[in-house]
C-alpha cells in the first residue's frame, strides 16, 4: 500500500490549500457570526473545476475519485468547515442518491451540482426519524402520472439555498423502510416551502432548515430507481457522506492543530516559549499521532469505494475516528491557547464547535458503532 499521494493529488492539494487561504479565510469568523454562507466561494470551486472531483467528465465532473475529493473537503475544512459540510451533501448525498436514477434523470439533475453551479440537499430525517431513520412519516401518494408529498422533513443541510433535493418519502406507509422511495425535487415546486432555519451551535455558516410538503405535487418521472428501494438508495449515499464527513472533521483536527503548533512556539510564559513545557510537547505529539491515524483511516475508505472495494464498513469506522479526533484535537487547541483559544479571533473556538456536529449527523457516533459491531458478529 502506497501512503504517498502522487503529484496530481499534492498539486490539488496545494491548489484548494490556496484557495482556501486566499477566499476562505478572509471573513470566516464573520461569516460564523452572522450564518452566512460563501456561496460565492462555492460557485468559485465549481467554476475552477473542483466541485465534481469524483464524477465523469460527461457530466460535468473531473473524471478523477473520492479520494480527489476527500482531500479537497480536509482542505476546505482546515479553514472553512461550513463549507465543508455544504459541498459534502451535495456532491455526496444529494449526488449518490440521484445516481440511482435513469440516464436521463442523472443527465437532467446532477451536472449543475457537479459543477458548482448550484448547491443539492438531501431529506431523509424528520422529527420523529433520526438515528431510525426508517421511521419516517413523510408520505408520496401517487395520483395519475403524479405524486403528492406530504410531510416534514428536518435539519436539512443546504435546504434554504439549494436548487435540487433528494426526499425520502413513503410510498406504501404499512411497509416502513421498505416502503420507503426517493424523489427530485426542485426548489420552487408549489407545495413545497422552506420552514424554521435554524441556529446552530457550530457549523454556523452553513444553511440547515425544515422542508415544509404540504399536497405537492410532482410528476410521476421525478421517482428514482424502484418504488420501496428509497431507504437502500440512502443507506448506500449516506456510506458516501460520511467519507465526507470524516474529511471534514480531519480538515477541522487539522486546522485547529496547526493554530496551536505556531502558538506554542510563538507564546512565552515563565521566560520561555510554552511549547518548551514537556506536558504541551508530548500532548502534541499524541495529537500528531491521532490526525494521522484517522487520516489513513479516511484516505482508506476513499480509495475502497474508489477502487471497488466494499467501503460501507471503512466508511464507519473512518467517521468515527475522524470526529473524535476532531472533537479532542479542538478541545485541546483552545485550552493550549489558554484565555486567548477562547476568544473568536484565534479561530480554534469555532472549530470546537464545528467539530461536535461532525460526531452527530450523518449517523451518530453510536450509529456507526452498531453498524461496525453488526458487521463484527453477524
Ligand atoms: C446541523 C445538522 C445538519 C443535518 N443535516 C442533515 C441533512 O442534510 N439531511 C438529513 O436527512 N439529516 C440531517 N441531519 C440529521 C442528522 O443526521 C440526525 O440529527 C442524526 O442522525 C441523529 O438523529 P436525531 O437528531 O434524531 O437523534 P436521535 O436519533 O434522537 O438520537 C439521540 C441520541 O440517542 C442515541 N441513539 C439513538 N438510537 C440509538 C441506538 N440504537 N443505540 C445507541 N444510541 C442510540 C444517538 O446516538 C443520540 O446520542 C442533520 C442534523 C444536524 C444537527
């Protein structure tokens, strides 16, 4: 196994690196502070080629694969983990699930994302369907050539800004999961509106809302694959998902790591530079060693689904190692930045609090857990 990345890899690398000093950070906190998203920065990536990494070049994409695009989420999320989040669920969630449709409605529904031109979300969950997330009780009735939705659905990542939408939505109710299906459908759609959006802890920049269907209608051609295969299609782009979710929270462990290397060299106390201190020293040498470790753990399970190899499991377990690593590198960095970590300006705050989302959606850490022990004893 080769643990170099080639010379296509490291120039995309440095190029995300770049942009996401030159375009990202400036107003990242301020952006933090007023929930606002970059989408101009996001169309920017897309319209520099590095939206749809993983996808072929028929449609629209960069014909390479998910290890492409799990290092540009890390280096997004070094910076910006808002973003990191936004792009993941479109290229990822939204993406996957629409690739189990026809040709003609992959043609007619991915290229936009795929090229950054617009943003896609992803609805399965609903207030009473998270972690079970077959409980939903979002309904599509079908009626002639079309199908009525009904329900809601919550915490909608992109919801308020996106064009496309995946939903998930019952077709036959007394089923449950299997009777689950998955529609397109578009921004605009009468019937279908944009409710609460809501005020997060972390990840503040990024739009996440309720999707309010009330008797909306959408034609017949707008279900994807199979009627009753829905909660397989989201299972299968969820597994996607959370590669990205675990480069983004690498990203964050990352970002927040090196703020605190420059400042343990930079801060004097008791005459010396604090880094000086064995304590601080040998904690960042365990850190060092904890991002590496769910770095190769991640990079794995993106060359696994890349290369054909079952990637669900490795997916798993990646997302869990990223965001608890995540979750202590940055918790670490503001108390090593001791009153000045946490204060705003120095940036390792608000990745605390992004990286404690990053253990929460796209399947808890317990989530991951029972679909890693599952697989252990099964
Ligand atoms: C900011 C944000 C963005 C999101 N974006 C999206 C999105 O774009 N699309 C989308 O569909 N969803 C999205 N989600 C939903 C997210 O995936 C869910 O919040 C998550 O799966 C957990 O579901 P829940 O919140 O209902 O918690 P619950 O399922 O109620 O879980 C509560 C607690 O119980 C634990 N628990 C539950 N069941 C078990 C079990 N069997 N064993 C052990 N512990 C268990 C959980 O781990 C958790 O700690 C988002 C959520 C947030 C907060």
């Amino acid at each position: 196994m080769n643990f170099q990345l080639d010379e296509k890899r490291l120039a995309l690398q440095a190029a995300i690196r770049e942009f996401a000093q030159n375009e990202l950070l400036p107003g990242v906190i301020e952006r933090d502070e007023a929930s606002q998203f970059p989408l101009e920065q996001y169309k920017k990536l897309g319209e520099l080629g590095y939206a749809g990494l993983p996808y072929p070049v028929e449609l629209g994409g960069a014909g390479g694969d998910y290890l492409d695009y799990a290092i540009t989420i890390e280096e997004i999320s070094k910076v910006d983990a808002s973003l990191g989040i936004a792009y993941s669920i479109g290229l990822s969630a939204y993406v996957g699930s629409i690739l189990n449709g026809t040709d003609e409605q992959i043609k007619a529904w991915t290229p936009d994302v795929i090229q950054g031109k617009c943003l896609g979300s992803f609805a399965l969950t609903e207030p009473n369907a998270g972690s079970d997330a077959g409980g939903c009780v979002t309904t599509a009735v079908k009626k002639g050539d079309k199908y009525v939705i009904n329900g809601l659905k919550c915490f909608n990542t992109n919801g308020p800004l996106a064009e496309h939408f995946a939903v998930y939505a019952l077709t036959q109710p007394e089923l449950g999961a299997k009777g689950l299906s998955c529609f397109h459908v578009d921004k605009g759609t009468p019937g279908f509106s944009i409710g609460k959006i809501e005020n997060k802890m972390g990840i503040r920049a990024a739009q996440v809302s309720e999707l309010i269907f009330e008797e909306c209608e959408i034609p017949e051609t707008a279900l994807i694959g199979k009627e009753g295969d829905g909660f397989k299609y989201a299972m299968k782009a969820l597994d996607g998902g959370r590669i990205g979710v675990a480069s983004q929270a690498l990203g964050i462990a990352e970002g927040a790591f090196e703020i605190a290397r420059k400042y343990l060299m930079t801060r004097e106390q008791f005459g010396k530079p604090i880094y000086k201190n064995q304590h601080l020293a040998f904690k960042m040498a365990e850190l060092e060693c904890e991002i590496e470790m769910a770095k190769y753990m991640v990079y794995k399970a993106a060359l696994d689904k890349s290369e054909g190899r079952p990637y669900s499991i490795p997916a798993s377990k990646a997302k869990m190692v990223c965001t608890n690593a995540a979750m202590h590198v940055t918790t670490e960095a503001v108390q090593m930045l001791g009153g000045n970590g946490f204060m705003r300006e120095y940036h390792v705050e608000r990745m605390m609090r992004d990286a404690k989302i990053t253990q929460i959606y796209e399947g808890t850490n317990e989530i991951q857990k029972l679909i890693i022990s599952r697989d252990l004893f099964k």
